[in-house]
C-alpha cells in the first residue's frame, strides 16, 4: 500500500491511479479516499490522487489530537506533493478538504493550478455545524453496512430525496467498518475534543482571508441546492469578492453532492480546462 511519512513521523495512506492532469482530491472531515469512488469511474483520463487525513482511514492516528487542524493537513498535502514529485495540481476539497485548498491558496498559491470546492465556503452555517457536532466521534449504532445503508436514507432523506438505497449501502461501506463487534469508525473519535478545543481556544482562522487568495486562481465552487453547510447567500458573496469565481448548484442534494451529478461533473471539467 502507498504511504508516506510526514516531516513529524506521521504515516500518510494514499491513493494515486491514473495518468494524465493531476487532481488532488481532499475528502471531508471525517472521510478518506474512498469518498471519491463515486467520481472515480468518470475521471479515468486523469490522475487521480486521493489521501486519508492523519486520523482517517488507513493513516496513522495522531497521540496529539490539536494536530487536526486545517493549518497541519495542509502542510501534509503539501509533503505528499513534494513526495510525489507534483510541482502544481488542481485540488478539488470537499467540506474540510475545500477548507484545506483555501488555505493552500493562502500559503501555497504556486502548488495550484485550479480548485474546485465541493459544497463548502469560507462561511459554515451554524446548523450545519451542530448536525456534524452532533454525530463526530460518535460510533454507529448499526451492525452491519445494510443497517447503516437505511439509517442513512432515512437521515438523509430532506437533504436527498430520492437517492435509492444502493447508494446509501455503498456510502455506509465508505463510512464505516465492518468488525466482528459491528460497524466502527473510519476515523479517530479525538476529531470531536479537537474541534471542541479548537473552537473554545480561537484556533480556527478567519476563512474569508484564506479564500480571498483564491483570486488569482481558477475557482470552481459546487452547491448542493438542500445543503446546511454553504448557504446561497455565502455563495453570492463569494461570487462577489472573486468575480472569476464559476459555480453551480445540484437539486436534491444537500451536504455534500457525491460528485457523479452532472452539474458537478462541468464545474470540475471546466475548471480543468483552465488549470
């Protein structure tokens, strides 16, 4: 399996198949590589590049949990470019991973040729943060991927109407893992104390500065039209303080579009076009 080691001795899982324009792909909060697989069949031409966040999947778990934070998993992505030897890529973030390109942007803007955001903003809606605050750390009461394949659904169903039950069985594999006691996280449950510490300690940065750097960058932004993570009104200003910005918005889907919807589909390939 491909690893590789941080600058703090962290092991770092990461997928990279494919050839031709690198895509860096960066998952959300509690999610790895495999939430990408929905995109994957529709990307074949390029080379895709996915990694598990340490304290996700199959990286190492950090002893220090504070080590979760935007600041440290940016730099981590930066190591696993100068490990593959990828002087510029486009980046496509979603949620946290979308957090994470703005601060590439920031600190990085060389590395970039193009970013795409996937259902998240410099802004997160305060209900979307208490639905996520809600269910980090938290394991799954289901027992097996067909259980948790219909507590999704069900959760889901304001959010994603209509999204057949298959779909939700293969997002519970992405989700959790299957273990002769039930179902497990797919992450570290100190994701929740560090977010909690994060937030009582001011250490989350302010993002409209971070995505302000996007400027001079080709910007794609994906709007799940249900979503309580990026609001239309974020999004409206985002527009307004990057007028190259493009985006669009995916009916019946909320936080956040799997990726495989036509309209995300154009937002990634046009801003590949001009990466």
């Amino acid at each position: 399996m491909p690893y590789f080691t941080t600058s703090d001795d962290r092991r770092i899982y990461f997928e990279d198949t494919g050839e031709g324009q690198p895509l860096l792909c960066l998952a959300g909060l509690t999610r790895c590589s495999r939430d990408f697989s929905f995109l994957a069949p529709h990307v074949t031409d390029l080379r895709m590049i996915a990694m598990d966040y340490r304290g996700r999947g199959r990286s190492d778990y950090d002893p220090d949990f504070m080590n979760y934070n935007v600041p440290r998993e940016s730099r981590d992505a930066i190591e696993l470019l100068d490990h593959l030897g990828l002087a510029q890529v486009t980046v496509l973030g979603t949620s946290r991973g979308g957090l994470i390109a703005m601060a590439l942007a920031a600190t990085h803007p060389e590395r970039l040729s193009g970013v795409i955001l996937n259902d998240v903003g410099p802004v997160i809606e305060p209900v979307g943060i208490a639905r996520i605050m809600d269910y980090l750390g938290r394991k799954p009461a289901s027992r097996t991927h067909d259980q948790a394949a219909r507590v999704l659904k069900e959760a889901m169903e304001p959010q994603f109407p209509g999204v057949p039950l298959d779909v939700w069985r293969k997002q519970a594999e992405i989700q959790y893992e299957a273990t002769p006691d039930g179902l497990a996280l797919r992450y570290d449950d100190a994701l929740h104390k560090a977010l909690l510490e994060q937030s009582a300690t001011g250490a989350i940065p302010d993002m409209w500065l971070f995505y302000e750097a996007l400027k001079d960058i080709p910007t794609g932004a994906i709007r799940g039209a249900n979503s309580d993570i990026l609001s239309a009104e974020t999004l409206a200003e985002m527009h307004r303080r990057h007028p190259g910005l493009i985006s669009a918005e995916v009916p019946d889907r909320g936080h956040a579009p799997f990726l495989d919807e036509a309209e995300s589909l154009a937002i990634i390939r046009r801003i590949l076009e001009t990466s």
